[in-house]
C-alpha cells in the first residue's frame, strides 16, 4: 500500500488534495500537522475524512516543520488519537509519553538524515518495545548497500516494518519496500513537493512502478549510473512491461563509482536479475563480468548485464547495433548488404562509452570515420584503438563528413541552448545523428533540417537499445511503439 504525504499550511489545501487523492485511487493519507500555519482544526481535518490517515507533527530536527513547544506537540498528537484516526507517527523519544488508546495503531518511528546506522536490527528492537503495531526507520543512504540491510530488516522483522532509506541512492528501497514485506511505503502528493529527501511522488509509483502489482516473485531490473535521476529508462521498460503483462519492475540505482564492485556483487540479493548500465559504469564494469558478447570484446563497454541464478554475470552492448541500425534506417537501407554506410566519411563528435559503440560499428560496416574529443588525449587513444583518424576539437570543421555523430552531451536539458557544431558548417545532404535524446530535437538537429541536412534522433536510438535490452531481459519482442511513446510524453512536448 502507498501512504501519500500531504504537507500543506492551509486546512483548507489539505482537504482539497486528500480529497483528490481519494479520486485517484489512493488508500492511505498522511497528514503532515506540523505544515499547516496555524493551530491545526483536527475536527475540520479528520471528520469525514475520504480515506484513513496517518497523523504526524514532525519537529525540525526529525525532519519536519513544528516550531511549538513539545507540550503542545505531544497534546496534538494525543488529542489526534482521541478523533479517532486511524493511525499517529510517534518518534522514538515522545512514543512513551503517549499511550495506547482506541483502535488506533501506533507507528514508532526514527528518522536519521546523515546515515544508516549499522546496528539496525538493535534500533528496530528498541523502537518495537515501545507498544508499535508498525516500526518506521527512515535513515540516509550513503552508499547502495545501505538498501540492500535495509529490505532484508523489513524482511527479517517479525512486527510490520517501514524501512526506507532517503536520498536519491536510497530510492530502490521505496519502490521494493513491499516485495520485502513492508505494509506500506510512502510517497508525495506531487513530484516537486517531495516532504523527504528522495521522495517519489504518487503518480509515479502508481503508473510508472506499479507498486501495489509488487510481490515475493516481481523481478528486478535497473538502471545503474551516477547520477541516475535524468534516465528515462524507468519509464520505458516499466511501460512495456505493463503492456505485455509481465511480473517484473525497473528501478533506477544510483551506484557511485566506489560502490559498482559491492553493488554487482550483492545484486542479486537484491532479486536483482539484469542491469542496464551507463555512465560512468560502462567501462568499468567490465572486470565484474564472467561472459561478454562479441560486441563487447571489440567496443570494451558494456550497457547490459544479466545475472545469471549460475553465478555468471554476462555483458552486451546494445548501443552499437541501435546506432547503426538507426543510422542506416536513416539512410534508407537498414539491413541492407552492403550497408548504405559502406565507403561513406563519419565524423564522431566524442570519446567516451557511446563514441566506442558507434566507431566500432561505423568500422565494421564499411564507414571511414573520423574522431574528434574535447580532449584530443582520449580522441586519439579512441582512434588508434580502431586504426581510425582522430582531430582536435577545434579541427572538426575541418572534416568533410557525408555523416556526422554527436556522442556529447552538448545540447542535453537543460543546456538546450547549445549545440557541438556550428551551424554554418552544416552542408545540405549531410545525415546529421543526435545521441542525445532529451530534447529529441535538439538544436543541432532543429539547424541541421534548416540546412537541408537529414537527421536521426537520439529517441530512435535509445528506443532501439532498450527494445534489445528488453528481449535479453525477457526473451520477448519488446513493443517498440508503447516504448517510443512513452519516452516521447516523459520528455515533454517542449523538448522534441
């Protein structure tokens, strides 16, 4: 069950959006006291009530907004459980002071917002002595392990758990809290009012996560980069596997570059059964691997694991067939042998793991490409690894190219004002290729059409990848158009 937060500091706010969430199918409400402005009406707030609460009035130092005395605090809390609520958030420190009164449940709680402590199991003891019908620890994640001690506390715990860990790496543990065991996990009533560091709102965890569809046999997939808040990929896989019915949810897993050797190792005690993986992991992540695909000894990155029950940890790339195929589609003959890129002068605007991918390919079918990087160190050493040619930024003008290939991020949101070549160097006839896909139309795409060049975006490449990705999940033909569409609609009509 989600519990959605409302932090509001007007009564009459309050009850407009609990009412609305009960219209949205929502079956839990928190109502955050210590958010509304004046003495807060209890009678206004609860008497026909659309859904069951949880009553909270958080202090500063917990995490919430009550600047009152703790006398007042705790006689609020008191007089909430003498309405009659449903349920009252007692922290730790006050549970004692408040007893046991009706058939309302008590939800003893701690919060730490710099760490997940290492004693969880002797926290959650204390905090189940205090007459709780459901313990809730909410601690910052520092690192992705802290998730994973987390999920199996709830796991382990004999009394109802809420385990959650905050922060952008904690955020697995709010969408799997309930394959774990938890009776709820919460959630915000809109995106960007998030009343938790890491808090993700309703909607998403309805329609993007599916989250009360979550059971014991859910599979696990993700996404593992750092930062990871930016992908889209969430929306895409999650989005196909509603459509064919499948039992499986894709969650985004921010892993720092010093967590990714731990991550991969404990990932499937996550019931974590394949990753998608971008930067900066895509390199890297190769010393963990047991297997890879030939695409990956010739590219050296890696943007798919699956984790075999085996033990084994098997590695493909799927962006290097997605470019190409996108380019040749573009080019009228995808598919086609020889290949409409066969003889034809690329130039590759970066060095990094995408670059790899699309010189690799531009190689093996036929294409003479060229290699320019911000950094000309990193350009070269990407060019002779291929027997290619590499030139300086500042030279790629230079280059006569029939296909040109931005592997940067330049021209990404929000930086959607800038673009990796100069618009008068465009020449009509040019098939120009984004890689980037946020915006789909991104302003080296929108001056290349103005002069006369074609284009492919990076939307049909990212399309492509996951629909690959998703076959080697699932061993089904993933629906490429429920795909497109929803990264379309997830990026907005202003940005395509």
């Amino acid at each position: 069950m989600i519990c959605v937060s409302i932090g509001r500091g007007r009564h009459r706010h309050v009850m407009a959006e609990h009412a609305h969430l009960k219209t949205c199918g929502a079956e839990l409400v928190e109502l955050r006291l210590d958010y509304i402005n004046r003495v807060p009406n209890l009678k206004r707030l609860f008497d026909e009530r659309p859904t069951p609460v949880i009553v909270t009035c958080r202090r500063e130092q917990d995490g919430g907004k009550y600047h009152g005395s703790e006398e007042k605090r705790v006689m609020l809390l008191r007089e909430a459980i003498a309405e009659g609520v449903e349920y009252v958030d007692l922290e730790d420190d006050i549970a004692d002071q408040i007893p046991r009164f009706g058939k309302t449940k008590r939800i003893v709680s701690h919060h730490d917002f710099r760490k997940t402590p290492e004693d969880l199991a002797g926290l959650h003891a204390r905090l189940a002595a205090l007459d709780a019908d459901i313990v809730k620890i909410a601690t910052m994640a520092n690192h992705p392990h802290d998730n994973l001690r987390m999920l199996r506390l709830i796991r382990d715990s004999k009394i109802p758990t809420v385990g959650l860990c905050m922060g952008d790496i904690g955020t697995p543990s709010r969408i799997l809290a309930g394959r774990f065991g938890a009776p709820l996990t919460y959630a915000t009533f809109h995106h960007e009012r998030a009343l938790a560091p890491g808090q993700i709102s309703y909607e998403q965890m309805k329609d993007i996560y599916r989250y009360n569809e979550i059971n014991s046999e859910t599979a696990i997939y993700g996404v593992i980069a750092d930062p990871v808040g930016h992908s889209l990929s969430p929306h895409v896989h999650n989005a196909a596997f509603r459509k064919l019915g499948v039992n499986a949810v894709y969650v985004p897993l921010r892993v720092p570059r010093g967590d990714l050797s731990q991550f991969v190792d404990e990932a499937r005690q996550f019931g974590i059964q394949g990753l998608s993986v971008t930067i900066p992991h895509k390199e890297t992540i190769a010393s963990k691997l047991t297997k890879v695909d030939k695409a990956v000894k010739g590219i050296g990155a890696v943007n798919t694991v699956l984790l075999g029950d085996d033990g084994e940890v098997v590695g493909y790339n799927t962006d290097y067939k997605a470019a190409l195929d996108t380019l040749e589609a573009a080019l009228g003959g995808e598919g086609a042998v020889p290949s409409p890129l066969d003889g034809k002068t690329a130039l590759v605007l970066g060095a990094g793991g995408v670059a790899r991918a699309i010189v690799y390919g531009l190689k093996r079918r036929g294409a003479k490409a060229t290699v320019a990087g911000r950094t000309f160190e990193r350009a070269k050493a990407l060019a002779d690894e291929y027997g290619v040619r590499a030139v300086s930024w500042n030279s790629r003008h230079s280059v006569a190219a029939e296909v040109l290939v931005n592997c940067t991020p330049i021209g990404m949101h929000p930086d959607v004002d800038e673009s990796p070549y100069e618009k008068h160097r465009l020449q009509p006839g040019t098939l120009v290729f984004d890689t980037v896909y946020n915006p789909e139309s991104t302003l080296l795409l929108k001056e290349a059409r103005q002069q006369g060049c074609a284009t492919a975006t990076g939307v049909e490449m990212f399309v492509r990848q996951a629909a690959l990705q998703f076959y080697l999940f699932t061993g089904e033909a993933a629906p490429t158009e429920v795909m497109r569409e929803e990264v379309k609609r997830a990026i907005g009509p202003e940005r395509r």
